[in-house]
C-alpha cells in the first residue's frame, strides 16, 4: 500500500467530465467536431483521458466559456506549425490566431450592424438600395420617390447594378422638380395597374394609354434635357469608374461568397416575377411600337 495518494495515469470519461465541469456528451462533441483529439481506449474498449488530454480540455473549456466558437478553436488548432518544444510558446501562437479571428469577425459584425441601421433609419425598401442610389434621392419632398418608384430601383439595381440604378434614380428626381410630370406619372401608373387579367387585349383603352405613356416619356425626356441632369450623370459614370476597383475588392475581402454578378435583361425577366396581365404587357408592346415608329421618321 503506498503511504500516499497516487492519482491514476488516465481517467474515465465520467471522470474527465466531472473534474472539467462539463458532461460526458461534451466530452464526445469536442471530439466529434476535432477540438480533442481521439481518446485512448482501454482494453474494455472505453474512453481513457491522460494528463495531456485533460489539460486540453480545460483550455477549450475556458475558451468556449469566454464566447469562442468552438469551430474557432478546433481551426486553430489545425493550423500548420501549431506545436512546438514549449507548450506555452504553442499556446501563444494559437492565442495570437484566436485573437486575429475575432478582431475580423468584430469587423465583419460591425458591417452587419451599419446595414441594419441603414435599412431601420432609411426604411425597409429604401435601405435595399446602395448609397450611391440613396445620395440621389437625398433631399426630394415626401412621397418622392414612393414605393412603386423604390420598387423598380430595387429591381434595377439587382439588374444593373448601383450605377444603373442611380442613373435611373435621376427620373424621379426630374419628377419631383415638375410636380405636373409627377402627377401625370402616377395617373399613368394607375391605369396600366387598372389593365388587369379582366381587360381583353384588343380593348381600345389599351392603344390609348400606349400613346400617352409614349407622350409622358417624350415630355419628360424634354424636361430632363433642360436641367444639368446629363451633367450628374457624366459626374456619376466617372466617379463610378474611379472607386468600381476599391468597392470589388472590398466587397472579396468582406464577403467570401461565391458571387452570380449581374444577370442579362433576359434572365431578370425570367427570374424576377412580375404582375403584369396580358393587356398590360400590350400596353407596353403598343407603346413600344409607336416610339420605334417615330425614330425611324427622325
């Protein structure tokens, strides 16, 4: 009998478990997911924990407990070069690559939290749209754009991108400097809308709204041509073009995603459902027609 006592060279699960103060089911994720190494197993076949297992077990238990995801820790421990004659110099080194982990996901957090600001100060659609949409629509009256407006920039942006939808964000500035325009803008909408699956595509109703959709563009056009609008978008093309680099990159470095990019017209059309009747969709056909009409004239 030895005058003292000696602990023994391995412990049970069960043992492990309670001196780490943690369960055995723990025990069996930790390695499960890589964080412990595979146990040793006794001649019975059962779970047997060293020193070595259990002093590891403590670090991971004292990481998860600070808030470190466990996929955190188990990546740092397989990074290559992780061990070394001195187990606090290991220590370290895996620490240093914990702490350089959290830093880019406090970063990324922030990011996260900067676009739910946006979109809770902004509103839900208008916090879809990039900031460069967003800064031309700074200081339009309310109700300008409204949301059927802010749904087809949406949409825009998803096809053309931020530039395109800026670009196209300067109709309903025009719009709002012409409060006619507006008006007769938003009675249009309302009767293409009224062009429901109940209206027949010969109804003459259709023809009629065709031609003064065609006569609001062209007014419109006319009106756009008057103020330094063209000027705006020269500035827009030029700045896109200088920061287009800066903004992919900091887009690959924040979002490791595989990325579709922008899809062509026909794809968009394909994929993005649209309400729109038979009727309506002559409506826009007609309209067509008679604008390729007078540009052959022209």
């Amino acid at each position: 009998m030895h005058p003292f006592f000696v602990p023994p060279r391995q412990v049970m699960i069960g043992d492990a478990a309670w001196f780490a103060d943690t369960t055995p089911r723990a025990i069996r994720h930790y390695e499960h997911i890589g964080v412990l190494p595979g146990p040793e197993r006794g001649s019975d076949g059962r779970r047997r924990y060293a020193q070595e297992a259990m002093l590891r077990l403590l670090w991971v238990r004292k990481m998860a407990e600070a808030g470190i995801a466990l996929d955190d820790i188990r990546r740092a421990f397989e990074e290559p070069d992780n061990s070394s004659d001195d187990d606090d110099w290991a220590l370290e080194d895996i620490l240093v690559r914990l702490d350089a982990e959290l830093v880019s996901q406090e970063q990324a957090l922030r990011r996260k939290r900067a676009a739910v600001e946006r979109m809770r100060s902004r509103g839900t659609r208008m916090g879809l749209l990039d900031d460069l949409v967003v800064d031309r629509l700074v200081g339009l009256p309310d109700g300008v754009p409204h949301q059927g407006h802010l749904d087809v920039l949406i949409v825009t942006q998803r096809l053309l991108g931020p530039l395109g939808a800026a670009i196209h964000a300067g109709r309903y500035v025009a719009l709002a400097a012409r409060p006619d325009l507006l008006e007769e803008s938003d009675r249009l909408d309302a009767a293409e809308e009224a062009l429901d699956d109940t209206v027949a595509v010969d109804d003459p109703r259709i023809a009629r709204i065709a031609r003064e959709r065609h006569d609001f563009e062209k007014a419109l056009e006319a009106f756009i041509d008057t103020t330094d609008q063209l000027e705006e978008d020269n500035a827009l093309f030029a700045s896109w073009e200088d920061s287009v680099d800066e903004h992919a990159a900091q887009v690959r470095e924040s979002d490791k995603r595989p990325r579709r990019g922008l899809m062509s017209a026909f794809d968009a059309m394909s994929k993005m459902p649209y309400d729109f009747s038979p009727a309506r969709i002559r409506c826009m056909e007609i309209a067509a027609e008679i604008a390729a009409s007078e540009a052959v004239q022209t």
